[in-house]
C-alpha cells in the first residue's frame, strides 16, 4: 500500500543551526512533492513544491531536495529561529489525479 | 478577509446528531477538498470536488456526505455523528488548471467533539 512516513518524533535544535526533516515514502511516483507549515489549532500553510525532475529548490532560508531515486525529500532550515517552530508535513500527489496524501508531520522546536 | 472560510470553528454535538460543515472561498479555484486531522493519523482526504458537478470519494468518506452548491462552496455532513468522527476538519482549495501551481489553500479548521 502507498506510504508515506514522517519522523514523528518532535526535533529540538538550536537557533542558528540548520534543521533537517525527512519525508520517505513507498509506493509512489509522484510527480511533485510538496511542503507544509502547520501551527497549532490552525490550517497548513503551503511553503514550498518540487517536481520529479528538479533536484533541488530553494526560497529564503528554505531548501527542499527529492531523490526518486531513494523515494525521499529532505526539508531544510538554515539559520533557524524561535518563530521556526511548527510542525512540518510532506504531501505527495497521486499522479495526475490532484489528490494528495499526507505525511503526519515533524514537529519541529527552535531553542533560543 | 481570510480567502477560505470554515464555520462553524468549533461544535460539539451529540451521538446520532446531523450536522453540516461549511466551507466557502473567494479564491476563484475550481478544485476544494475535505480532510479531517487526528493525532498521528495526519490529514486523510473525505472527498473532494473539482467542479459543482464532479464530486468524488477520498480514502475515509464512509459515514460522510458533500454538497458543492456553487463553485464557492462545499459543505460536509455527518447524518448520524459518532464519537469516532471527533476530529479536527479542514477545508482546502487549489488551482492547478490554469495555473500550474499545485498548492493548496487551507481553511482555519473546524474543531468536532461528538459524545
């Protein structure tokens, strides 16, 4: 069955450091790959998309990897911050169908 | 004002009780979804709609039901609530056709207690 798994331990990492949190799934061929930011008691907010044929891709201090190769996407915060904190979820697209299925999310804590 | 709208924002109902979530945008997009999100569960689609007149089953539709009655607006329905149906609710929208872009706009939530 198609899966999608997000760490579901909560990261503490200190400001300034670079935060990484992984999305892997099975079972897929998404054509795009897509970030969330969800702050508590509210709706995800989008914050960055990656196609199947870019590598990399980048927005601030926001870069997003996807290696179809290894069914994996790797979100990272470079310079964290305090306001950093929220929990973090990956969606991939059921190709061409514009459905998407959802990792339960990296909740993510920037010690100041 | 928020571009996608959900009310109520919080209920809390009884066992075997109707009731209607309701969901409206001013984003102009064609395409509205509804989730519900349950600790370590994550978002599961119900059902979505990608005109007024294409509306179609997500992965846990069973005890719910839609109504998209303009392009604007998409309600959900519980008709006979349960507790298990207690769950945080999220109306979303997104505009892939014309744009190209694939990200979807999410509503405030509706928080549903049933007992």
């Amino acid at each position: 069955s198609q899966k999608i798994e997000q760490n579901s331990e909560a990261l503490n990492i200190q400001e300034g450091k670079t935060a990484t949190l992984t999305c892997n799934y099975t079972n897929y061929s998404p054509a795009y790959l897509q970030w969330y930011r969800q702050d508590p008691g509210r709706g995800p907010v989008f914050l960055l998309l990656i196609r199947e044929n870019e590598k990399e891709k980048r927005k601030e201090r926001l870069k997003v990897t996807f290696d179809t190769t290894l069914k994996q996407s790797l979100f990272h915060i470079t310079a964290s911050q305090p306001a950093d904190s929220a929990t973090y979820l990956c969606a991939l697209d059921l190709s061409g169908t514009y459905k998407y299925i959802f990792g339960t999310g990296t909740r993510l804590k920037v010690l100041a | 004002d928020a571009d996608v709208t959900q009310t109520p924002r919080n209920r809390i109902t009884k066992t075997g009780k109707r009731i209607m979530l309701e969901c409206s945008q001013t984003k102009g997009h064609d395409r509205m979804y509804w989730y519900r999100q349950d600790p370590g569960l994550g978002l599961r689609l119900i059902y979505y709609s990608f005109d007024v007149k294409d509306i179609n089953k997500g992965e846990i539709s069973d005890g719910y039901s839609v109504s998209r009655q303009a392009q604007a607006k998409f309600s959900l329905s519980l008709e006979s609530a349960i507790p298990n149906q207690t769950a945080l609710y999220f109306c979303a929208t997104s505009d892939g056709s014309r744009t190209g872009t694939y990200e979807q706009y999410f509503g405030p939530g509706t928080r549903l207690t049933v007992t």
